[in-house]
C-alpha cells in the first residue's frame, strides 16, 4: 500500500485540501492554476452543501467552496468517473453559486412614514444590485470528456464568438483531465508541473522523490500520510480506497472487452471481403478485372463485414454490461446503442 492516500478518492481529496491545515496547500494550487490572472493570499472555507430552494430538491454538494480575501468565490471539484451531462452540471455548479450572490441581496429600503404615498427605492440603485464577484470553478478530472478538448488543460470564459474577446470577466471554468498530462518528473520544471505530477502519481510513491525539493510537498507529504489519520478518517478513506479500486477493475475489464470484439469484428470483416472481392472479379471473367474487383470488393466488403461486426460486438457489450450491473447511461457512452435497444436485451 501506499505511503499517501490517492486524491482521487473523494475522502483522499478532502484530506489533502479540505482541512484547515490544507489552507496553505490549497492557496499554491490554486494561485499557479490563476498564474498572470488572480493572486489569492488568504480565502475562507465555506458551507459545502447549497441547500436548494424548493423543498423536493436535494441540492448540491460541492467537495470544496471558499471565498478569497479579495471577495472571489471558488468551487473546486474532483471528480473520478465519468458519467453523463458532466459538463452540464458543473455549469449548473457555478451558475448556483452565481446567484447565491443575487438571492440574498445586502442592500436595505430607505424608511419612510407608514402614511406617505411615495413609492420605496432601493438605497443601492437598480444596476448595482447586481454588481457580481468572481465564481472559479476548477475541475479536477480522472477521465476523458470527449466534449473537450483532447488536452489536459480547458480553460472556458464568456466571450465574443468571433473575436474571442471576454464578454463577462466574472464566471470562470477551468477543466484538469488528468489522463493527458502525460509529462516525466524530469520534464516537469514548473511549480504548476510538479503539483500536478504529484497529484497523479502519489499514490503509488513509498517517498516523495528527491527531485520534488519545494517546500510544498513536505507539506502535502505530511497532509496525505495515511499512517497519520485519525481512525475515522482512516476507516472512510479505506472504503472509498476499496470502492475506487473496483471502479478501476470494471473499467479495465470493459476496456478488454472492447479490444476483442473490435479484433473479432475487423476477422470477420476481411473474411467476408475477401470473399466478396472473389465474387466481383470472378463476374468481371479478365484477369485484371479479377485484380480489379478483389480490390473493390474486398474494400466494400470489410466495410459492411465491419459494420456488421461492430453492430455484433455492440449488442454483447451491451449484454455483458448489464449482467454486470452497469448503468444504462454507461453502457450507452461505450456502445452507441439506444436505451430502447439496451433494455430489451
């Protein structure tokens, strides 16, 4: 096991950032995140849970929300699997903690006599009211949105669809997709770098390596020591450990099947273009329509094969996924098939 707990555990996470002594950890992280933009030199930790207006709603749950000293707000999100209309609800997210700013307004009516007919105004005028700060909301994900970008960093802002210039400074989404930050530690020659190599591979580390020399990481080495946690801490983190690794063992398994009914499908595809391609030469009776039409017809015919196949190899996914428990949602994501289709299987 692992000197350090894995981030990308929600417990694992908090431990690292979401205690009073991450405070400091916390502030780097998020000024090389904000690097040329924002310097943030004290922020507060903030009620997590935004209780929802209507009473059938459940509200939501951020794992991190503070505010800065200067009166920025940030959400701070891990986030380990993929599931459907993530970027939607981390939207939803920050636009909730947008108009928390608006629900509950400081500006007070101006007294007047019970008796006076003068209409009330407001002693903050119309336009101020709505006056906003900041809402960052950082993303940290162990996955691939194939809505972004193929890279590791997205950074979205409101802004101008031809020139690109920023509309509306004060809503902010940066997005971490951490299976593309593909760097070595020997590459990494920035703080940024280093913190974020860290984060994905600390827990499989025994030691912080010597070349991460920063005070930082003395410091995020004594957070993430799993010998140092509380019995509580260490009981829920052993679970949620449990739980991610099982999460891993589905998706691997999922990923496997994938490849082999891909191979099966791409065999069954050439037999029956090579075949077809026999066929159409055959008919054309030259030698060189012969040649000719092997060609054409072994290209058409891998590609209904393959077509085929891969409608094939959907459908077992399909099945096997459901044997195993898993979401209709997920299923869809890996097969392309219709809930319709997948619930009558």
């Amino acid at each position: 096991m692992s000197k350090y707990v894995n981030p990308f555990t929600d417990i694992g996470f908090k431990i690292i950032f979401g205690q009073p002594a991450s405070k400091n950890l916390l502030i780097t992280l998020l000024n090389e995140l904000l690097a040329g933009e924002h310097h943030i030199t004290e922020l507060t930790f903030l009620d997590k849970e935004d209780h929802a207006d209507n009473v059938s709603d459940k509200g939501i749950i951020y794992d991190l929300y503070c505010r800065t000293a200067s009166g920025e707000y940030i959400i701070v999100e891990m986030q380990n699997r993929w599931h459907s209309n993530f970027l939607d609800r981390t939207l939803y997210y920050v636009c909730r903690a947008v108009s928390r700013q608006i629900e509950s307004p400081s500006s007070k009516e101006v007294p007047v006599p019970e008796d006076s007919m003068t209409a009330r105004e407001p002693l903050v005028s119309y336009g101020k009211q709505y006056r906003l700060p900041t809402i960052y909301g950082i993303f940290l994900m162990n996955f691939k949105e194939e809505n972004l970008e193929a890279k590791f960093r997205t950074d979205t802002v409101l802004s101008d669809r031809d020139t690109g210039k920023i509309v509306n400074p004060h809503l902010r989404q940066i997005y971490l997709q951490f299976p593309y930050f593909t760097k070595d530690l020997s590459d990494c020659h920035t703080l940024y770098d280093k913190l974020i190599y860290a984060l994905k591979n600390m827990s499989n580390w025994n030691r912080m390596p010597d070349a991460l020399k920063e005070q930082v990481f003395e410091h995020l080495a004594r957070l993430a020591a799993v010998a140092d946690l509380s019995e509580e801490n260490r009981i829920a983190y052993d679970k949620a450990l449990d739980r991610y690794r099982v999460n891993q063992i589905v998706e691997e398994d999922e990923r496997r099947k994938n490849e082999e009914m891909r191979r099966k499908a791409a065999e069954e595809g050439l037999k029956e273009g090579m075949k077809a391609g026999l066929e159409k030469g055959v008919k054309k009776g030259r030698l060189e329509g012969i040649k000719e039409g092997i060609k054409e017809g072994m290209k058409e015919g891998m590609k209904e094969g393959l077509e085929k196949g891969e409608q094939k190899k959907q459908i077992e996914i399909a099945r096997k996924m459901r044997e195993d428990g898993i979401s209709i949602d997920t299923i869809i994501k890996y097969t392309g098939l219709q809930s319709s289709d997948i619930e009558n299987l």
